[in-house]
C-alpha cells in the first residue's frame, strides 16, 4: 500500500495521485526481494520551509533539500509485510531543479521519488563511488519502468 500526502496548492496536473500510486507499485514491485508480501509506503510532497523544518528536526540540519528518505524497511529477518518507510519531497526545489536541468516536472518528480525509495531499500551513493553506480542504474532502471509507456 502506498499514501500519499499533498495537496495542490502547486497547481500542478502533470503530477496525478493516481499516477504516482501506480507507478510506486510498479517500482515496489521491481525492487522488493521475494519474500515480501505487502509493503506500506508514505509519500509527503510539501513545500521548501517545511522540507527545512523536517530537516532541522530529523537530521539536525537547518537548510531545506529536495528528498529525504525515512527508512524502516529490514530484510533480516525476511518478515513478509513491512513499512518500507517515508519519501519527503519538495515540490518547491523539484521545481526549481527542474527548470535549472531543463527538464520537465514530471521527470524530476519522479527521479526524486524513485531516488528516495531507493534509499528506503538500502542504496546510498554517498558510500563510495561503486555504490553510487550501483544506485544510479537502479535508479535508471526503475525510471524505465515509469516512462516506458
């Protein structure tokens, strides 16, 4: 199951709830080992001051971000029905982000959403360069699998 968390004071109607609570399965469904029967997702879209204040207070970092990753998911023991965790994302920065790569919003949404479910999984591209490879063909990989249609 996957929740989602927003609500459009963006103004915004590339980014459809529906959307993005199929692709999240599709992702889930990808990334997730056998053993899992059932994973719960927590999908929060807000804006830059509270990106800074959830920063602030989880991490100890006075400064907004584009995503942050809560993870509860563990693969040891192999319980089949798991919180995989939370994805906080910013909507003000994927803005912004978007207009300074020069991409569309819809392509820096999801590359933030798929990103931070990675590291609901246990990716980290801050551990060294092998694993930050790794984690940029995953993310690749599950990008296809969003836009493949």
């Amino acid at each position: 199951m996957v929740s989602t968390h927003w609500n459009d004071q963006w103004g915004n109607s590339e980014i459809r709830s529906e959307l993005v609570l199929e692709n999240c399965e599709r992702i889930l469904k990808f990334l997730s080992p056998t053993f899992l029967q059932s994973l719960e997702l927590s999908i929060l879209v807000v804006d830059d001051s509270l990106m800074q204040e959830i920063n602030l207070e989880r991490r100890g970092l006075n400064k907004t971000t584009d995503v942050l990753s809560f993870p509860l998911y563990s693969e040891s023991p192999p319980i089949p029905f798991q919180i995989l965790g939370e994805v906080v994302i910013s909507m003000d920065t994927c803005i912004l982000q978007s207009k300074e790569i020069g991409h569309s919003l819809l392509d820096e949404f999801y590359r933030l959403l798929v990103h931070g479910i990675l590291h609901l999984f246990g990716y980290d591209h801050e551990t060294n360069e092998e694993d930050a490879i790794l984690m940029r063909k995953k993310e690749d990989e599950c990008l296809e699998l969003v836009f493949e249609r």
